[in-house]
C-alpha cells in the first residue's frame, strides 16, 4: 500500500475543502498532516490485516478527521493571540506617544 | 484614502476609549485543570477496558463510566462556552463530545468493543484533549 500516494489524496481532498481559504493554509495543513502519519498508517495496517472491518475503518478514519480540524483550530488560536498581543503593543505605544505630546 | 482614514478613526476610537482589542479569550487554569481531570478519566476507563477479556467487555459493565466521563466533557464544553471569543475551543470540546457519544452508541449497539478499536480511539481522544489544552496554554 502506498501511503505517500494515499497523503497525496488526502491532501488535496482536504485543500479542495478549504477552497479560497487553502494558499493561506498549506503549510500548516502538511504539518498536521505529517503529524498523522502514524495514526492513520496504523488505521490502515489494521485493515489490511483483517483486524478491523471496512466500517470500523471509516469510523476511525471519521473520527480522526474531527481530530484534524482540532489541530487546525489550536493554530489558528495561536494566530489570533500573536495578531492580539501585537495590536495591542501597537496601541500601547501610540498611547505613551499621545501622553508624550 | 478613504481606508486610511477608516483606519485612523478606528486607531484613534480605540485610543480614546483606552480599551485593548480581544481575539480570543483570557487563559483559564480550571479549564486546564478540567482538561487533565477528563484526560485521567479517559486514561483510567480505557486501562479498565483492555483488562478485561473480549467476552467481558459488554456495554454494561461500562455503562456508568461512560455517563461520568459524558458529563465531564459537557460541563468542559459549558465552561468553554461561557467564555467570550471562544469559538475554536468550544468546537474541540463539541468534537470531543461526538466522538465520545458516537463510541459510546457502538459500544451499546454490538455490546462489545474491539481492543484494535478501542487502542485507536484513545490515542484520538486524548489527542484532542492535548489540543484543548494546548488552545489554553496559547491564550497565556
């Protein structure tokens, strides 16, 4: 099984999903992504052995993928807390500066 | 130049008015403190269950410690939605819920739960209480 071929696939599934937004988003998503290599590698191996049923397998596979938009919401925080604390020295500043006057 | 002067008006309310833009909500330690709770819970109910042989891994005998652990994360998701801008964390505790509630209903429909199932599960469910927890750690 290739899984390099299979990430590829998801990829684009998941860029195709996040349509205007996915230039922005690209390398975050390949981060998460390589992250869940393992797990999904793992889901997968499972399958091909007989351990689990093909309904199993997309229950597991379901579940991860609510597991990635997690991830992906835990950057975008981290953005939304940089952009905050980097206005706000900017209106810090400014307001030193009026005093200043 | 008609941005330019949006922009300067918007500067200048925000100068006046001396208030601090909010993006995401202020760090909370007993919403970590509620994580980790609910990560040991998770922990201690999933070693509970690979203990047991496969016939003996019925949905009643975990029935009670699927209600606590239910409860637990709803109260989670409360205490994240009380908090303004708050959004991505109350939707990682929602998506945390499903997955709890949907593992739970395959637990009770076959009256069995596979351990290659289960062995997944957990590594997922405790991956997103470490991104809950890595959400708050963020808003320090």
């Amino acid at each position: 099984m290739d899984f390099n071929s299979i990430f590829s696939d998801l990829f684009n599934a998941m860029t195709a999903e996040f349509k205007d937004e996915a230039p922005k988003i690209k390398d975050q998503l390949l981060y998460i992504l390589e992250n869940n290599k393992s797990i999904i590698e793992k889901i997968t191996n499972k399958l091909v052995n007989g351990k689990i049923t093909p309904e199993q397998y997309e229950k597991l596979l379901k579940r991860n993928m609510r597991k990635i938009e997690d991830q992906m919401s835990t950057v975008n925080v981290m953005k939304k807390k940089a952009i905050q604390d980097a206005v706000n020295a900017g209106i810090d500043i400014l307001r030193k500066a009026m005093k200043l006057v | 130049m008609k941005k330019a002067k949006l922009l300067l008006l918007f500067i200048s309310i925000l100068l006046v008015s001396s208030c601090a833009i909010k993006l995401v909500s202020d760090y909370d330690q007993d919403t970590v403190n509620k994580i980790v709770e609910i990560s040991k819970m998770v922990d201690l109910f999933y070693l509970n269950l690979v203990e047991n042989e496969s016939l003996e891994r019925n949905y009643n005998k975990f029935a009670e410690d699927y209600k606590l652990i239910e409860v637990e994360i709803r109260a989670l998701t409360l205490m994240n939605k009380m908090r303004p801008q708050n959004e991505d964390s109350i939707k990682n505790s929602v998506n945390l819920l499903t997955n709890w509630i949907e593992i739970k209903n395959e637990h009770r429909q076959s009256d069995s739960y596979d351990i290659d199932v289960a062995e997944i599960d957990e590594e997922i469910l405790q991956d997103q209480l470490l991104e809950l927890a890595k959400k708050e750690m963020a808003k320090q």
